[in-house]
C-alpha cells in the first residue's frame, strides 16, 4: 500500500466521485481508478460502491477512511515537525562558533 492509494482513496471518498478526484488530484482518471482497484485488491475488500452516478464508501470503505485520515495527518505533522527542526541536509557540515 503507498500512500498515493491512500490519498486518491480518500480524494475518491471526499468527492464521491472518481472524475472529480483525479481533477482535485490534478492526475489522470484511469490512474485514480488503477489505484483504488490496487488498493481494494491488496486489502481484500471493496472500498465503494459503485454506481451510475458516482460513487458510496461501503462498510469497509467507512472504515478504512477514518485510518486513511488519520495516517494522511500523521504524515503531514511528522514532515512539519522535520522541517520545523531546520535540520542540514546529508552531506553539509554544520558550521561551529567559537
């Protein structure tokens, strides 16, 4: 699982709709659509239902949204405290006073 599925699924959720993901994602329809099926056959499940009109979360869909959230934030927080820490990158030397 990347967390490229992660975030097209939850696009997918947020949308309800696979055209309108892929168009706030700016990426390709068939890409959105590949990973979520990806996605649904790694965890042996059917996240949405899908219909003429768009699509609904199913039982598991409901559920794995709430964890998909949660990871999407984990990650933003993690990188935001990283750069807060204004850490050198590899490779330079940091310099010492005195």
């Amino acid at each position: 699982m990347s967390l490229a599925q992660i975030e097209y699924f939850v696009a997918v959720a947020n949308e309800r709709h696979v055209g309108r993901a892929a168009f706030a994602l700016r990426v390709a329809q068939p890409a959105v659509s590949r990973q979520i099926r990806r996605l649904e056959d790694e965890l042996g499940a059917a996240l949405f239902v899908r219909t003429p009109r768009g699509m609904t979360l199913s039982a598991a869909g409901e559920v794995f949204l709430e964890h998909a959230r949660e990871i999407l934030n984990g990650v933003r927080t993690a990188a935001d405290e990283v750069r807060r820490l204004g850490t050198p990158r590899a490779g330079r030397v940091p310099t010492t006073n005195g």
